[in-house]
C-alpha cells in the first residue's frame, strides 16, 4: 500500500485530507520529466517566461479565499492573515517577476565581453509551513524566470495548500516546469541527493546543514534562509510604548512561528520595570483562538512536537530562575497563551534556541556592551533590532546580522535582500545579486 501524509488541522486535531508520499521511481521520473522540459523552458524569451509566470498567478486571484482558508486550516494562522498572505503572492508575483529579469539582463564588459546570466537546470525548492505559499512563491518565481525547471517539496504540514496552488499554475504553465513531490525529511534528502542542480531551501539551520552535506558531492548550488533567534535591545532613552508594542507585535506574529519573530529582549535596567509593565499591558489584550474566531490574533501552535519543544523552553526558564510575568496552562494544546517572561539568562534553552512561539522573553542590562554581546552570542544572525535614541546607531552597527532594525522590524524597502548572516543563511533571495543566484554566470569573449 501505497504512504500518505495526513493533513491536520491544529486548532481541533481534524484530518483535513491526505497526500500520497512520492516514491523513488516517481521522484526519479519527476526529475528527468523536468530535464527534459528545461531544455525548451530556457529557450523561450525571458520577457515571454515572465509573462506567462505573471498570468499563471494571477490566475490564483479566483480562488483566494480557498486557497486562504486551506491554508488557516492546515497551519492555523487566522483567516485575514492568510488572505494577505494569498494575495501578497498574487500580487507580488509580477514585480518580482520584472527585477529577476531585469537583474538577468546580459551586461556589457569592454569591447569584446558579454557577461551573460543563463538558467542552470532543475532547481530544487523546499519550503516551510510558517508561511507556506509565501516562502514557496518567493523562490519558485525567480527560479522559473531564470529559465530552470523546478520541484518542489512543500512542507509535510501544509501538502493540500500546495498542491492546489501549483495545480493552478499549470493550467497556465508548460507542462513539467514546475513539479511537486511530497514527504516528509527523507523525500527532501533525496530530492537533494537527485540529479538536480540548485537546492533553493527555506526552514532550519539543521535542515541546511544536513542539505548542504548532501549537496557537497555534485557541488550543486545553494540558496539557504535557515532560522533565527532575534535579539532586540531597548536602550534607556527609547520610546518605550513604541518598543513595547514592537516587541509584543513581533514575539507574537503567527503565534511567534515567523523566522524574524523577536526571541528575546535586552532592556536597559534603568527602564526596565516600565518596559515590562507597557509589554504585558499590550500582551493581555491577545486573544487566543482557532482561525476563524473572527476575535483571535495567537493561533495554534502548527503541531505538538513544536508545542512540547515551547513549552520545554518555558519549564526549562522557569526552573532556573525567570519569572512568569503572563502565562499559564489555561488553553488547551496545541494552543498557548500570550506569555511574557523576564530574568532569562544565557544557559537557558529560551536564550539560546529559536523557540518559535508566542513569548516576549526578558533580560536586563547595566552596561550597553553586555547587551550588544548577549545579543551577539548565537550562531543564528537574520535579524536584529534596537530601539533607542541617540546612540542606536552606533549598537546597531555593532550588532551581527543580515538584517537591523533601528526604531523598526527588520526587512529591507523595495528589492533589498532577505539575507541571514552566520548560520541563518547561506545564499539569499532579493536585489540584483539575490536574483542572480539563480543562474549560472557566463562570461562570453568574442
Ligand atoms: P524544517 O527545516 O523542519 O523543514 C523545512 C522543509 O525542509 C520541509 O519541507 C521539510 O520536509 C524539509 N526538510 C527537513 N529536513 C530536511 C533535510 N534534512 N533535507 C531536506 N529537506 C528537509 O523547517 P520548518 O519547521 O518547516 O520551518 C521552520 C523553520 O524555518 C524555522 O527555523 C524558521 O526560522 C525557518 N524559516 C526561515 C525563513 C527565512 O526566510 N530565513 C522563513 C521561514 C521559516
């Protein structure tokens, strides 16, 4: 008999539907089907290929609503950010489309040289649940306007979502240029391990790990946005209703399950009773509820292996000493209310780890060094914020990341690049240089 995927709704543990996991000989025609169609994909005129890229999610727009409540279903997150997040990747797709073939565009070198951008295959893209359309379009458009063919592994959380969105691209699309296969880690192992040539992979640190080993020996390349574990600093002279409302806005954004959610805060002692006081003030008005409690803004946790690991990391900070300002068992699993803890310190697992759930987590600072170092100790570097006065600057300059907020969440204006540094990343997406990771450079000399 042939393995599924159950998909399950987290609110109330209802199976949704099921997906059949793709097997070996399946994954291994899927690959060929997609050499086969990249040697008339890269053929067609970019300008022709964004155009029908752009068309084919356009052509999402008539299904939205589905496509979002699929989606709430699946993950959880409530129905008017799953809408957003439907129509920000119809809406989106266009534009992204334009600056990846702009950015494609053959450059001029001397005289006698053409330095020209030129598909590299079969790219291979596996995505998150978190935001399970999102993440999945960001690298699936610049992938296929580059001119490679691509498969795509969505997550083992969300399968039906994904399934009915490239479903609706290839009514539009030629046939096998864009593939999905579905399992769980091992399909994505051997998805690596297959005869692709571009691994563009949203999720883990560990996950990257393993995927970068695996890749090593065909050299294939790689686009990587791993994890995170964002510091944020609240200097003595910030505004502090302001820094409250960011750091309980951005602990608890899809239930605190979003790569540059803030993971622990740094505030000058000086202003630190006032600051929790504002954050839990601001925490206590979240309410927690299935997506479609037209009232709830925390949603479930995505499963119970990520409900235990949060829930370790509260017993493993309380149990060394940080207090529970706002927090308790009332909700049933998977869901978990809004909680604020402060004293962390840097053994506990909260301080150390991506936790990944709703949690404003606290510590203090007498000197601005020893916060800038707490908030440097991680392997993890995507995002990192400061709010404060005079002086943010300079912290923020000090701060290891691939992306800094000053007064402000991270995330650049227009084409900037979502990029992590240290181990949140290898490779990124967005900007002219994000773009052409997706081809292979070629210096031409007549
Ligand atoms: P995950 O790494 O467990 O899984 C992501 C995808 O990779 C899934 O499709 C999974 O089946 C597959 N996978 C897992 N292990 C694999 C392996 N060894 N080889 C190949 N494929 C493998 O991550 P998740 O739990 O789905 O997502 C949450 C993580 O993603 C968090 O760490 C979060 O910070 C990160 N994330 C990062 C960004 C970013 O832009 N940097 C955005 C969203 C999520």
């Amino acid at each position: 008999m042939k393995e599924t995927i159950k998909s399950i709704n987290p609110s109330n543990g209802e199976v949704i539907g099921e997906v059949l996991i793709t097997s070996d000989n399946e994954l291994s025609s899927k690959v060929s089907q997609a050499k086969s169609a990249f040697t008339q994909w890269r053929n067609i005129p970019i300008d022709v290929r964004v155009e029908t890229i752009s068309r084919a999610f356009e052509s999402l727009a008539s299904q939205q609503r589905d496509l979002a409540r699929l989606m709430s279903m699946e993950m959880g997150k409530d129905a008017k950010r799953s809408s957003g997040e439907v129509s920000g990747v119809i809406h989106s797709a266009e534009y992204i489309a334009n600056l990846v073939s702009d950015a494609l565009k053959p450059l001029k070198q001397g005289p006698r040289t053409e330095i020209q951008f030129t598909p590299l295959g079969v790219a291979a893209i596996i995505s998150p649940w978190n935001y399970p359309l999102a993440m999945a379009a960001n690298l699936i458009i610049p992938a296929l306007v580059a001119g490679n063919t691509v498969i795509f592994k969505p997550s083992e959380e969300t399968p039906l979502v994904a399934n009915e969105m490239v479903a609706s691209l290839n009514e539009i699309l030629p046939e096998h240029v864009l593939q999905i296969v579905h399992g769980k880690k091992e399909l994505g192992q051997k998805l690596v391990k297959s005869d692709i040539n571009l691994v563009a992979f949203t999720g883990s640190k560990d996950a990257g790990k393993d995927i970068m080993a695996k890749a090593s020996s065909g050299l294939k390349r790689l686009i990587m946005e791993l994890g995170g574990n964002d510091p944020m600093i609240v200097m003595s002279n910030a505004d502090l209703d302001a820094a409250a409302r960011f750091a309980v806005g951005s602990s608890f954004e899809n239930a605190g399950q979003m790569c540059v959610s803030t993971e622990r805060v740094y505030v000058d002692e000086s202003v630190a009773d006032d600051f929790v006081r504002k954050v839990t003030d601001v925490a206590m008005r979240y309410r927690v509820g299935s997506w479609d409690d037209r009232h709830a803004n925390i949603g479930p946790i995505v499963n119970h292996a990520q409900y235990s690991k949060i829930k370790n990391h509260i017993k493993d900070a309380t149990s060394k000493g940080a207090q529970l300002i706002l927090g308790d068992d009332s909700h049933p699993a998977p869901f978990i209310g809004p909680t604020v803890i402060t004293d962390i310190q840097p053994d506990m697992l909260i301080e150390k780890e991506e936790t990944f759930g709703p949690i404003v987590a606290i510590a203090t600072f007498a000197h601005i060094d020893d916060a800038i170092n707490r908030a440097n100790d991680s392997d993890y570097a995507l995002g990192a914020v400061v709010f404060g006065g005079k002086g943010a600057n300079n912290i923020a300059n000090q701060l290891e990341a691939g992306m800094i907020g000053i007064n402000r969440g991270v995330g650049g204006d227009g084409d900037s690049p979502w990029v992590g540094a240290k181990q949140s990343g290898f490779g990124y997406r967005g900007s002219v240089e994000g773009h052409r990771q997706f081809a292979q450079v070629k210096v031409v000399s007549k």
